[in-house]
C-alpha cells in the first residue's frame, strides 16, 4: 500500500489489487479496459484492426528483373503508350517462368512498372491458350500478395486480371477452384466498397474502377467458369454472394 | 536492326479520314499503330505473303514492326473512338 501511495503523482500509474501497472506498457485490451474501469477513468477505444488498411509489399522481383532487362520487351516512352513492343514472339515464351513474373508485378503501383506489367499479363493471356493452365499453380501466390496490398488501383487491375484469367483458356476456372481460399478473402472484406453517391453520378462506374461492382463481376465470372463446384465454394468463402446461375 | 525499304511501293491515290468505326477502320488503325500505311505496304516491307488474324472475326492478331518487334492485338475492337478519326484510309 505505502508503494503506491507513493507513486500517485505519477497519472500513468494506476493501481489494480496487489499490483501497480504501468500503463505505457503493453497490456492486453480487455484487461486494459478493467483497469481504467477500476479507476473510474473513461474506458479506451478498442485498437484499429486495419482490415481495410493498405499494406506495402517490399520490392517485387518484377521491379529488379525488369530494371536489369531480363523482359523480352522493348523500353518505349513515346505518346501512344497503351503496347508493348515484343522482342520475341510470345508463342515462344516460356510460360512457366514468365508468366507468374509479370503476375508478381501486379503489385507495383508507380510507372512504368504498372504499366508493364499489366500490359504484359493481359498479352500473355490473351495469346497464351493451352499454354496458361499448366501455370496456374504458380499465379495463386502473386495474386495473392496483389491483393493483400488492399491498395484501390491494385485492387481494380488484379480483378480485371482475375476476370481475364478465368475466359483465357479452356478449364482455367475449374483449375482456379481449389485456390479459393487464397483468392477470396479479400474479396469477401471489399465486397461492400460500393459507393453511395445518393442522385449523383458515381464516375468510377464509367472508369469500372468500384471495386464492390468489380468483386461482384469477379466472382460471377468465376462461377460461370468454375464448373458444377465453383458456387459453393465462392459461397463458402464470400457468404454474400449469391448465384449468378441458379436463380 | 531497322530494315530499310528498297522496294518500289504501289503509291495510294487518296486517302479519306472515317468518321465512324467500322472492319475497315479496325484493320487500318492496326497496322498504322505498328508503323504501316495498310496490308499492301506491309506484306511489301515484310516481304510476305503471311499476315496473322483472329479466326473467329479476321482482326488483325500479330504484326511485326519495322524494327523486327511484334505488337498482338486483341481480338476485340481495339481502335477508340478518339483515334477513329486520325486513322487513315488509302485508296489505290
């Protein structure tokens, strides 16, 4: 008792029975809310989860293998820039190795990473036909890791992607079914990002830049692509979502 | 790396600017995109007879540019709508 007599002065300080806790200390919240409730001190805000917080990715081998000019690409930086010059044919590529580099680069946000990369995937799969499914397996990890990045542009160019992905080639979709679990989470917490602009033009519609809208599109065309699973397992991880095809 | 044309080239007529979208524009803002005034020129420049298409609606699939790259091009309408009047159309 006399030791925290003593120590009183001091407001960080509180007194629980038996001991004295310092409160710039890390306490666990729960206990930390009896403590101030003991000591009739307003009660604190629970912390911030950060579900919907971005988060940063450190450098992507995209970047490095791109900067050393390991791509068969050419650097172009001139006014129509919405193509990328091949130095090969991409019937040539190896797929296994290229394919899930440019994927990995989903993930840049600044140019002219962004660009190429996104640029880069989209040839690649409209061009690759038989040659995408062997490497599905490879793909689940960087688009995972796009997007964990939770970051708005990141976001829309990966669910284009993932929308492109599932149409490139024959059983693609069925392939993407058991990597659901990695996809789909963060689907399920943007699900609702829908802006609610009352009577006002919402110009991300236009832009097909609302991600809510964009999930939605997703993951109807996963379903419609997916095969006789694909619904219960989208159901399973995204409980919201209903069926574009059994209604 | 860039090949220099030697051959004598058939010289268009006229050339018109279309105002709306059509095949016709799809194929010739293509092949300007890459660097060509049409088919004509290009199988003139690439000395081939060979031009790759979509099966499904005959757009152009893959050029080879003058500078020995390839651009692929979708197999949808690529050419927007602000282009459609800077592109083209040669008449022989």
């Amino acid at each position: 008792m006399m030791k925290t007599r003593q120590q009183q002065p001091c407001l960080k300080k509180v007194k629980q029975p038996g001991k004295v806790v310092d409160l710039r200390e890390r306490v666990p919240f729960t206990q930390e809310v009896e403590i101030f409730d003991r000591n009739n001190l307003k009660k604190p805000e629970p912390p911030v989860a950060g579900a919907f917080k971005e988060r940063t990715t450190g450098g992507t081998s995209f970047k490095k293998f791109y900067e050393r000019g390991d791509f068969p690409i050419a650097l172009e930086h001139d006014t129509k820039g919405n193509k990328i010059a091949w130095k090969v044919e991409i019937e040539k590529l190896d797929y296994h190795h290229y394919l899930p580099l440019f994927f990995d680069g989903l993930c840049e946000t600044s140019h002219p990473y962004e660009f190429f990369a996104r640029q880069g995937v989209h040839d690649m799969l409209e061009h690759g036909g038989s040659k995408i499914l062997p490497v599905i397996p490879q793909l689940i990890i960087p688009i995972k890791n796009a997007l964990n990045t939770r970051n708005h542009k990141v976001l829309c160019t990966t669910l284009k992607v993932l929308q492109h992905l599932v149409v490139s080639a024959d059983m693609v979709g069925e392939a993407l079914v058991p990597y659901y679990r990695q996809i789909l989470p963060v689907m399920n917490i943007f699900i609702n990002k829908n802006l609610n602009s009352g009577d006002g033009i919402d110009y991300s519609q236009q832009k097909r830049e609302n991600v809510g809208d964009l999930i939605h599109e997703t993951l109807e065309a996963f379903e419609r692509c997916g095969g006789e699973d694909a619904f219960i397992n989208i159901k399973y991880m995204v409980p919201t979502y209903e069926s574009c095809m059994l209604n | 790396m860039a090949k220099v044309e030697t051959m004598p080239t058939a010289s268009p007529k006229s050339m018109s600017r279309p105002t709306q979208w059509n095949e016709e524009v799809e194929e010739a803002y293509r092949f300007q995109l890459a660097g060509y005034r049409d088919e004509i020129e290009y199988k003139q420049v690439r000395k081939t007879d060979h031009v790759d298409r979509w099966p499904h609606n005959g757009f152009i699939k893959k050029l080879i540019r003058r500078d020995g790259c390839f651009y692929y091009y979708d197999r949808t309408r690529e050419c927007p709508d602000k282009q459609i009047n800077k592109t083209k159309l040669y008449a022989y």
